[in-house]
C-alpha cells in the first residue's frame, strides 16, 4: 500500500468548459443572457408585453449556447403574464364601462317610433 506523497503542489480539477470561455460561442452566449435580463428588466417598468417575449427568446438562445439565463426568462415570463392580465382587464372592465355608458345615454335620449 502506498502512501499519499504529501509534496506535490496541488491540481485543480480538469473542467470540460475552461478551453471554450474565449470562444466565439461563449461570447454570443453571455450577450444573448445580459440582453434577456436587460429586456426583462425594461419590460417590468415599460412596455412588459413587448419587451417580455424579447427577454424570454434571448434567454433560450443563451441556454442553447450552454448559458443559464434564468433571471432574463423569470422576468420576461412575469412581464408576459402581468402585462396580458392587465391587458384583459383593461379590456373587460375599463372599455365596456367607459363606452357602455355613452351606448344606455343614447339609447334613453333616442326618439322611439312607436306610434
């Protein structure tokens, strides 16, 4: 049996990826996750239905090139989400109760032709 030789510097661990942090590909990567994140930034202040799905197509470009770029796909889900309810709220409430108004106005003040 042998014994640990205790005078050797230390390795570190061979890591598949450290060869491909100074490629083409890992730069397009990390572009593709600060764009997702700075889309699902923007989108949660201006414009989320817009700038959402912009957020969540860069972050699956960014783990297709081995990137995780969770926060850019939280947040342009979130804004995706959020801006459609309030969308559909918007649409369902505020419209029918601004216009429905001005339609029963018209209908009581119209002249009927029953005669």
């Amino acid at each position: 049996m042998s014994q640990p030789n205790y005078n050797q510097p230390y390795q570190y661990p061979n890591y598949p990826n450290v060869q491909q942090n100074n490629s083409l590909e890992h730069f397009h990567g990390s572009k593709f996750k600060e764009k997702s994140t700075i889309y699902g930034v923007i989108g949660f202040f201006f414009l989320g239905i817009v700038f959402g799905p912009l957020a969540i197509a860069n972050a699956k470009k960014a783990e297709a090139l081995h990137h995780s770029a969770t926060l850019g796909k939280v947040l342009g889900w979130f804004d995706t989400i959020t801006s459609a309810l309030g969308l559909l709220i918007f649409l369902l409430i505020v419209l029918p109760a601004a216009f429905g108004g001005a339609i029963n106005a018209a209908a009581l003040t119209a002249p009927s032709r029953a005669s």
